[in-house]
C-alpha cells in the first residue's frame, strides 16, 4: 500500500507563538474559507500553485524556453508577462528558475518524512515544553494524514496542538481528538450574517465544534482577529465574550491585530486583496476590546 501524503507549503522551525514552548508548525494546504484579511493566500487552495517574485526575476529566458503551454512571454518592450491562465502548474519553470523568481507553493510530504524534520528538534521541545503543531490552511481537511501524524507524534512522546477553523464534520475532529494535546481554535465573527459575508462561510458548524471541544475537557485557546470595521465593534466581542465564558474548557483569548504584512502575497497570486484599505487597529482599541472580554472572568493576550 502506498503511504499517505499529504500537501503541504510550509514548515516553521523555532516557533513560539503556535502552542507552548519552542514548537515546529507543519503547515497543510487547503481552507474551507476564503477570509478577506488571511495573510497566507497561497494556503486557500488544496493544490500546488505556481507564485511570481517579479522583483527576483532577471530575465534570464529560462522559463519561456521550457513552458510547454507558454504560460510565459517576453514581450517586444521587454516587459515579461505571466499568463496565469494557460499555466497547468506542471512546475518545469520552478526548476531552471536560477534567480528563484518561480517558485511552486505546496508540496507532498509522508508521515515518514515529516518525522525526521520533527524530531530534529527534540531536545528544544524538551527543554521547553514544546512540541508540534498542524496548521494551515486547515489541517482537517487532510483528516487521515493528520490523523497518522498525530499518532506518530504522541508514540514519540510529543506535545500537540491543531490550529483549526473549526470549519469541518464533527465526526473528524471526534477522531483526532485523543490525539490532540490543544486546539488553538479561530473566532473570527459572531454574526452568522458578517461570518459569511468575509469568510464565504456561515459559523453555526464553528459554535458547535468549540462547545462539543469544551465538553471533552481538551485546553483550548481560541484565537480572535481583530478586524476593523469588520469584528471589532464593543457590541459583537461582548456577545462573544458570554459565548467563550461559559466554556470551561477554554485557558486563553489571544486578540490577534489586523497587519498587512500578507498583502504582497496576493499579488502575487493575482488575487484580490480586499482590504487594502483598511488601517491595523490602534494598541488603545485593542485594549478596549481586551477589556471587554476580561470583565468576563477570560484570560486575554493581544498579540501575536
């Protein structure tokens, strides 16, 4: 039987504010949502895509030479011109590229070969409390692959931690739940209505989810971007506030700041970026906000 694979785009070395601890964080490939201010686009879709690095590029021809669709072309101006649509992601670009201007975002790794890069770092976990953490993307929607690396992980004695959407069949996380040691869990919006708009996804599975985790006892952190103009009004974080006090189960709110520093990305990917916009939100309103949510018994953090 040939070995699970899973798709991935990256893996984070020295991490530290993914779970306790110095951790690695394997990032999967893949969201059920679309959020209008995600700064890692290149994880949305499940599937390798090719990405540009204008400012690398040096021209050199390489790339229009290989192209079997010709998805690259040097104009008689000299301005060079990627036609994303002709492109079928077949990578052979990526490998003349000698400045790394193409570069292929998502790769397929085995459990076997995600080991030996974790346990590379298993006297830092050790001596920190740390550990591994799946993220993405989202690491459910790679379920049984997660599922085996889960379980290779907590054989070697590892910490783990899956920062999820919530955004999946219960029956999933039902699975990999004896597995998991905490959820860092997204609360991006508690209107239904305003979820869909800026997620492309309503969040009734979400509330489920976080209440059935709480049940189960596991620590879980939730996490909660601030968005300005989009969840940061003193209304819609105390109805979340009720919401999140009354699981038990729940050790942490961090207050994640809208940034822009994924704003190149989309670029890159010819996508839109939609918030381009908007500013972060101030460190006073942040600590409003923070407020709010102490002032019902929750231990809160505002950062990263």
């Amino acid at each position: 039987m040939a070995p699970l694979k899973a798709l991935i785009f990256d893996i984070k070395k020295f991490a530290i504010h993914d779970g306790p601890g110095i951790r690695t964080t394997v990032f999967f490939k893949g969201c059920p949502l679309a959020c209008w201010w995600c700064h890692n686009p290149e994880a949305m879709l499940p599937r390798p895509e090719l990405v540009l690095f204008e400012e690398k590029c040096i021209s050199c021809g390489e790339c229009f030479r290989v192209c079997p669709e010709q998805a690259h072309e040097l104009l008689p101006d000299g301005e060079r011109v990627y036609h994303r649509d002709r492109c079928v992601q077949c990578g052979s670009c990526t490998e003349v590229c000698y400045a790394e201007a193409l570069v292929m975002e998502g790769r397929e790794v085995t459990v076997a070969d995600l080991m030996v890069e974790l346990l590379k770092d298993l006297p830092f976990y050790e001596n920190s409390g740390g550990g591994v953490t799946l993220s993405g993307g989202e690491p459910t929607m790679q379920h049984e692959f997660a599922l085996a690396l889960l379980q290779e992980c907590k054989a070697e004695g590892l910490h783990t931690a899956v920062d999820t959407s919530g955004q999946t069949p219960w029956r999933i996380l039902e699975t990999l739940l004896p597995y998991i040691d905490l959820f860092l869990y997204d609360v991006k919006h508690i209107d239904k209505g305003s979820h869909r708009r800026h997620t492309g996804t309503d969040n009734r599975r979400i509330l489920d989810n976080l209440e059935r985790l709480g049940a189960s006892g596991t620590p879980i952190e939730i996490r909660m971007p601030i968005i300005p103009t989009i969840n940061d009004d003193g209304e819609g974080v105390e109805r979340t506030a009720r919401m999140l006090a009354g699981i038990d189960a729940i050790t942490r709110i961090q207050l994640l700041p809208y940034h822009k520093l994924g704003a190149s990305k989309y670029a890159r990917l010819e996508m839109e970026y939609q918030l381009a916009e908007i500013e972060p939100p101030s460190a006073a309103h942040m600590e409003d906000l923070a407020g709010r949510l102490r002032s019902h018994g929750l231990e809160v953090s505002v950062g990263s």
